[in-house]
C-alpha cells in the first residue's frame, strides 16, 4: 500500500476544460472520497490517477514514485491499481472464484485458499465461489469485483461510483462490507460519488469538487461542520443559510441570538445552521424575544420528518425532527436552535 500525492493537475478535452490545479493528498492506508455533482471532473481526476489517460499538467505520485508527469508516464497495467466499475464488469462465463483471481499470475489462479481469504475478508461465503455473476444479487456482485481487485494486493484502490446501481435496501450493507473490508485489508482506496450520505458515512477524507477544482478536503466532520463555502453546505446536506450581525463572538439575525462555533470579526456574516440543529416546539408563549413560525409542509421518512415554517416576519427554514409529535401544516410554533452557528466566508447582500 502506498500514499497517492496530486500537484497542480489539469485536464482539458479539445476546448472543454475539466481539471484545473487539482492537489489531492490520501496517506497511506486511508479511505478517501471524492465527492461532487456530475460533470465537476471527478470520475476524469479517477482515470488519471489509473492511467487510463494523460494529464496535460501536473504530477500523480504513488508514495516516492511519480507514475504521471512531464515526460514521464507509468502505464496502468504497471502501476499496481485496482479498480472497481460502476457496474463491477465481472465477466459473466467466469464463476465468481474464477472472476476473483482473473488479475492473478496464472499459476496463482487456482489457489483456492487465497479465493476463500478474499471472500472471508468481502463478508461473503465460500459457498459463492462457484456461482455465476447472474446467479449473484448486485450487493454480493460489487463485492465480488472488490474482492477482484483486491487480488493482486494493489498500491491503490480506486471505486468509481460502485453502488449507484443498487436499491437502497443493497446500498448500506454493501457500502459498509466494501470500507470493512478496506480497512482490514489497509488499502489505500479512492471513491468518487455524487452521494453526501455515502461519502460522509464511509471516508476517513471527504474531498469536495466543483467545476473542475477541488474546493475543500478534510475529515467528514469538519467539512459537515465547517463547509468552505455556502454551495459546499448546501451540496454536503441540507443547510439554513441566514444573514446576521456579529457582535462579541455572537450573531444576532432571523433566528435570535445565536452563538458561533469559532471566532469571527464582527460586522456582517453569513451563518450556517443544520435543519437538525433547529428545534419546533408548540407552546408559544408570544414572550419577548421569542420566534415564532408557521409551518408549511411537512414530509415524513419514518425515522425523522422535514418541517418547512415560515418565520414571522422573516425567512423560510428547514427543521429535522425525530419521533411522533410533528406539527401539522398551519401551526404556529416557536423555534429554538441547540448548538452554535457556522460563520460562512463571504458577505451575503444588503446586510
């Protein structure tokens, strides 16, 4: 296993640029996702650090060796990478054993102590090795291709996308043997996704893309807690974005007094608050200071709801709640917020 280091990485295709300065560091043995919308370069940035294509500057380094540069290129089937599809691409006349080794020196490929090691370490049982691709369930294929690119024990690992074809009932329990079975194995892995859930749920790093450039890279929780920037708060989850007058480590907007998670100048400021942070209540007391709303809607999920509610005089927000008393459309509630606000960087308007 080995560390993956990219410096100033640019891409274009004819006129279209899709990479500009991307820098990306994943250490040795971690799990990092890439995570973005569609077209923002993500999946490009993937199949160059597996040298499926050629940046047009920049490096890619695996530890101490650069395996892309100027006038320097590693060919993919040197450079120790493996890869998982969206689709797994097993071949479908091979058994799943057969399917697991297929990377392997030929004389490697029977051994079938190393197939059950790999189906042992997936969460899978030995009992699958002999079955056909058609005769697997999509959570039982991905794993099977992970266990594929496993093989080989490979520098890097690289999935792209390797659970948006899978119903959500597949979706968790796959994502959760895939990073088991990373981090047992210490891989150095690298997934790109379009999903907040699955990045934030499964990564050591979450690193987000937008138009092509890198715009922020940290731990989950603190790019959850502390986006870059308004756009990465709303792409990363759902976000109550509010304009506020700071004041003495304090900022004082639609929502009352609130305070900040980390100091700030006073003046204007952008603040963030989670819909979870938000809390409705029905007894309003109509006391000074206190803010009231009107709920809007209501959508219910089973295990939580989302509250829309107009504050009076102010704002719509977006309140999370869990259990069975939920306001019904038409109520008026008073609102509270438990824990501090994120300062934004930037001004909003007309503050």
């Amino acid at each position: 296993m080995t560390s993956l280091i990219v410096r100033g990485l640019s891409k274009s295709y004819g006129s279209t640029s899709v990479l500009h300065g991307v820098d990306l560091l994943v250490p040795n043995g971690s799990f990092t996702a890439v995570l973005g919308p569609s077209g923002c370069g993500k999946t490009t940035l993937l199949r160059l650090i597996a040298g499926f294509s050629d940046p047009d500057t920049g490096t890619i380094a695996f530890g101490d060796t650069v395996v892309a540069g100027p006038a320097q290129r590693v060919p993919p089937e040197r450079r120790r990478v493996g890869y998982v599809p969206q689709e797994g691409a097993l071949f479908p006349h091979l058994t799943a054993a057969a399917n697991i080794t297929f990377g392997l020196p030929r004389g490697k490929r029977r051994l079938r102590s190393r197939v059950n090691e790999l189906l042992d370490l997936v969460g899978l049982d030995v009992a699958v090795a002999d079955r056909y691709p058609h005769q697997l369930s999509g959570g039982q294929q991905q794993r099977i291709a992970l266990a594929r690119a496993l093989a080989p024990e490979p520098a890097l690992v690289l999935l792209d996308e390797p659970f948006s074809s899978l119903d959500a009932a597949l979706r968790e329990g796959t994502r959760r043997g895939v990073a088991q079975a990373l981090r047992a194995s210490k891989s150095t892995a690298v997934l790109v996704t379009h999903d907040q859930d699955e990045a934030l749920s499964m990564a050591d790093q979450v690193a987000v893309m937008r138009d092509g450039r890198l715009v922020q890279s940290d731990k989950p929780s603190a790019v959850y807690d502390h986006p870059a920037d308004a756009d990465v708060a709303q792409f990363l989850g759902e976000a109550v974005i509010i304009s506020a007058m700071v004041s003495h480590g304090w900022a004082d907007g639609a929502l009352g007094p609130l305070q900040l998670s980390a100091p700030c100048a006073d003046g204007p400021a952008q603040l963030l608050v989670r819909p979870e942070q938000i809390h409705l209540t029905a007894d309003v007391s109509g006391a000074a200071g206190e803010i009231s709303a009107e709920v809007l809607e209501v959508y219910y999920y089973g295990h939580d709801a989302a509250v829309r509610a107009k504050i009076n005089g102010g704002p719509v927000i977006l309140s999370r709640t869990v259990g069975a008393a939920r306001p019904e459309p038409g109520a008026v509630v008073r609102v509270s917020v438990h824990g501090p606000a994120t300062v934004l960087p930037g001004v909003p308007a007309g503050v």
